[in-house]
C-alpha cells in the first residue's frame, strides 16, 4: 500500500523529530489498513490522535465529526509486516501531518473518489527505509521516476486556502484558464465580525475536495490530464494554509505529479496577465489586499523591488476597520463602497496620509482614527444619520483612492514606467479602477486590473502562478512548510 506522507508540518514545534515521525508513519500505515476510510487526524505531544470520521462527507452524505479522539495502540501498528511495492493498488489514504496549534486542520482523505491511480516506477525506485517496510518517498521529485512534462499545455490545479475563501483552478499553457471555483465563507465568519481562522480551517476542509471534483466536472477534465499542483504556501492564517497544502501536497504525490507552493501575493501581482491584453514586463505593481499594500517594481516573475508597503493597516484593513466603524457587515470593504456611492464628496474632506512628503510607503491607520472621530462628533450633531455616515464613508474612500493613486503615480515617475498594475482585493474598487486610469492616462500610461472576481482570493491565480514556476522547472522537496509570513523579495526569479 501506499502512502503520501506529509512531512515538516509540526509547525508549533518548529522542526519534527525523529520519533514523531516515526509515529506518524505508523499511523499512516494504520489508517491505510483500515481501507475507504477517511480521517482527520493530529499528532499530539508525539501521539498521534485521531480527531474525526470524515467518510461521509467525501460520500457526500453529512458532515464531518469533529469531537471522536481516539489515540492508537502503537505495539499493533508495530506488527505489520511487509508493503508491497510491485502491483501498487491506488492509494487509499490522504495522510496530512500537521501542527498541534492547528490540530482541525490536519487532514486525512481517501482520494479513490477522485479516481487515484500511482503511475510512478515506485517499484523501481522505492527505498527500503525500515525493516520490512518500502515505501517510494519521492516518486514525480526524481527524474528516474516521471519528468514533468514542460509543455505550454501542461496543465496545473491550483487550490488557494489562506484566508476565508476556498479557490480551485485549472490553468493551461495553450487555453488558458480551463475552470475556476471560489467558495467563499463569508457567512460563517459574518456573525463574528471578522474571520475565525479555526472556523476558515474547518471550511477549507470540507470544501476543498468537493471543489476540484467540480471543477474537474465542468472542464470535463480527468485528474489523469493535470500535470502539476500549485497550492498557496503563504502568506496567510496558517491553520488555513496547512489545509491547501496537505491538499495539494498530497493529490501531487498520489497523483505522480510535482507540486509547488506559491506565495499568495505573487499569486495576485501575476493575476493580471490571465487577461487580455497581459501587461508585459517591466511594470509598476500596486498589491492592495486585506493584508498587504505594497508597490512593487516588477521586472520578471520572481524579479520584485519593493518601492512601498504600508507602514501600519494595508488599504484592505483600513476598509474593513472602517466599515465596522460604520456598523456596516462584514466584509467591510465592498460594503463601504457602496454606502460611499450614496455619499457626497464635497462635504468632508479628509487627509491624504504621507502624501506630502517624499517616499511610497503608506499609512492608513490614522485615517481611520481620523474618520472615527469626524463620526462621533457629526452623528451628535446630524438629525441625517444615515447620510453622514454615507458622507464620512464617501470622504474616507475618496482619501484612500486619492492616497493610492498620488503614490503609483509618484512610483511610475520614479521608476519611469508606463505600465501599473493593480491586484488585490481592494482593486476591484470602482472608484479606485477609475481614478487609476485617469491618471494613468494623463501620464501617458496604461493601468491593467484582472476582472473582480480575481481580485479578491481565487485558485486560478495559484494555478497561474505555479503554472509559471513549474515549466521553468522549479520543484520542492516532498517535506514542505507553509510559512504565515514570507517575504516575496526571496522567491527565486523564473
Ligand atoms: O486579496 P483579498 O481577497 O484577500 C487578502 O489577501 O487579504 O482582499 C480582501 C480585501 C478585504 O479587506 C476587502 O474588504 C477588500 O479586499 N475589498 C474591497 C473591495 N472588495 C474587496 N475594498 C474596497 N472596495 C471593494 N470593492
Ligand atoms: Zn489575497
């Protein structure tokens, strides 16, 4: 039998030991015994434990159990004998091994459903590692087991799992973006007024699975005609990214392909290039998501200076604090532009932060501050409460338009560029999109937006991104690592 084993996950413990390894192993083996079943499991203080059944999900009849632990007898597992290397049956077992800070978001799953099928010469190629016991650890990560194949109609998945939203996407050198599903959480998070990042795990892995069985459906695709996987490895919530990438990670592996981790910013620095026309290189970037507001000066991918990043809330968080301010739902943003759309510019105006001096980093966060003080003062004043909210939501997203479009202006000046792109979830920003074009325009310059639906979280930016990578021949070791935080400055260029 054979088995994805999912190394370097221990995340909390910084690095895994020997022993714990060796624990896990084991209980891969056992869970792989057990055939069709699926599991969701942890490994706590060196104890691999079991935290839940989730068989009926990838039946597609119920949910998964969460409160069943169950910790294994080690002396059984220790009694099995040998494992076959030749005739290798498909895999019955998705193994995820993970941090114990994030234990929901371990993750186990029969892929058979998906139609798994090994096509590596593991029997070739598998090492003896422990007495009795084969196993083929780096099948599609060694040439004498299956080249990728570099073609432009190399086909990549990509699954993206950092935040709140669940995207898969198949992306083709020759056509392009064959499908693409996002699952957004947007209603469970919503009561809280925020993400719950253990909720956003527990979602990604429901979702996960069901998606690219979809998306694999409506491009009337086989797993069998993918040759690559892309997950998100970074930056982001970390329990959620270990989903995508104990996902993707292991569809790699059972599947006999090589995967790849992409940095989710890079993801949306590149998504512009899935639109016609794709700017060409070299232009400005400006990445303004939930988490980042970065100006980027772009030569190539994996060729990034940063010229400016915000020095305090990214453009995102400085929408999504405010809206709350205005006691409007989550998420923020897309629901302050619209009562901004009610609102009349010329009542307020409010600052334009670091504009008037030189230099591209930003600030936001006095601004919100600034915009909740004009709030409590004109809300005692007004017998209108409703239009000076929509007056102080139209003046702090004239501000923050306004701060943006001052500083990309400055950057192609400065870098004498006539190319902007824009990416990010606040780039889907009508306001912001039109403002953009104006200026860039009078500049002589050009401004390129992927459509919304890829601005804000999306796997078809994953698969491009990894699309990338992979055909130039970039691979990583099967022990992987998501990183919460990751500086796009040390990707390697392509
Ligand atoms: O890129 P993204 O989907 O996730 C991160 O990587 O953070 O960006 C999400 C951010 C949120 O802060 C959201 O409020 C903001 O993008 N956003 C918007 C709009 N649509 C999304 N901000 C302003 N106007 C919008 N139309
Ligand atoms: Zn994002």
């Amino acid at each position: 039998m054979f088995i994805p084993l999912l190394e370097g996950l221990d995340i909390a413990a910084k690095t895994i030991t020997a022993d714990a390894l060796l624990t896990q192993r084991k209980l891969a083996r056992y869970l792989v015994e057990r055939r069709g079943a699926h599991y969701l499991f942890t490994v706590k203080d060196n104890q691999p434990t079991l935290l839940a059944d989730i068989g009926l999900l990838f039946e597609g009849r119920g949910e998964p159990d969460f409160r069943e632990p169950l910790t294994l007898e080690h002396a059984r597992l220790e009694s099995r004998a040998s494992w076959a290397t030749t005739a290798l049956p498909p895999p019955q077992a998705l193994i995820g091994l993970g941090s114990r800070n994030h234990a929901s978001t371990l993750f186990g799953a029969r892929i058979a459903n998906l139609g798994c099928k090994i096509r590596c010469q593991a029997s070739r190629g598998a090492r003896r590692l422990k007495k009795g016991v084969t196993y083929c650890l780096d099948c599609a990560f060694r040439s004498d087991h299956r080249a990728l194949a570099v073609t432009s109609t190399m086909r990549v998945l990509g699954i993206e799992t950092s935040c709140d939203e669940t995207g898969v996407a198949i992306y083709e050198g020759e056509r392009g973006l064959l499908a693409h599903a996002v699952y957004s959480q947007v209603e469970i998070h919503a009561a809280y007024g925020g993400v719950v990042p253990e909720l956003a795990s527990r979602d990604h892995v429901r979702k996960t699975l069901p998606l690219i069985r979809q998306i694999l459906d409506d491009a009337r695709l086989s797993r069998d005609s993918l040759n690559g996987v892309a997950y998100t490895a970074g930056p982001g919530l970390i329990g959620a990214l270990l989903v995508g990438a104990a996902v993707g990670r292991s569809l790699a592996w059972a599947w006999g392909v090589p995967a790849i981790g992409v940095h989710h910013m890079e993801g949306h620095l590149l998504a512009p290039m899935l639109e016609e026309p794709a700017p060409a290189f070299p232009f400005v970037a400006l990445l303004v998501s939930g988490g980042h507001t970065q100006l980027v000066q772009v030569d190539g991918i994996g060729r990034y200076r940063m010229l400016g990043e915000s020095l305090d809330d990214a453009a995102g968080e400085a929408f999504d604090k405010t809206a709350k301010i205005l006691d409007l739902p989550y998420p923020g943003g897309p629901a302050l532009a619209r009562l901004a759309e009610k609102g009349d510019p010329t009542r307020y105006r409010f600052p334009r932060p670091m504009t008037d001096r030189p230099g591209l980093d930003f600030s936001f966060s006095g601004l919100k501050t600034f915009t909740l003080n004009t709030l409590n003062r004109e809300m005692a004043l007004t017998d209108d409460q409703d239009r000076t909210r929509a007056d102080v939501a139209r003046a702090f997203e004239e501000a923050v338009v306004d701060t943006l479009v001052i500083k990309c202006r400055r950057a192609l000046r400065k870098s004498a560029r006539k190319r902007l792109v824009l990416a990010g979830g606040v780039s889907a920003n009508m306001r912001l999109r039109a403002r953009m074009d104006e200026m860039a325009a009078k500049e002589g310059g050009e401004v390129f937006y992927p459509r919304p639906a890829l601005c804000t979280d999306n796997g078809a930016m994953i698969a491009f991104a990894g699309w990338q990578r992979l055909r130039a021949g970039q691979t990583e070791p099967l022990a992987f690592k998501p990183k919460a935080r990751w500086l796009m400055a040390e990707l390697p260029p392509v």
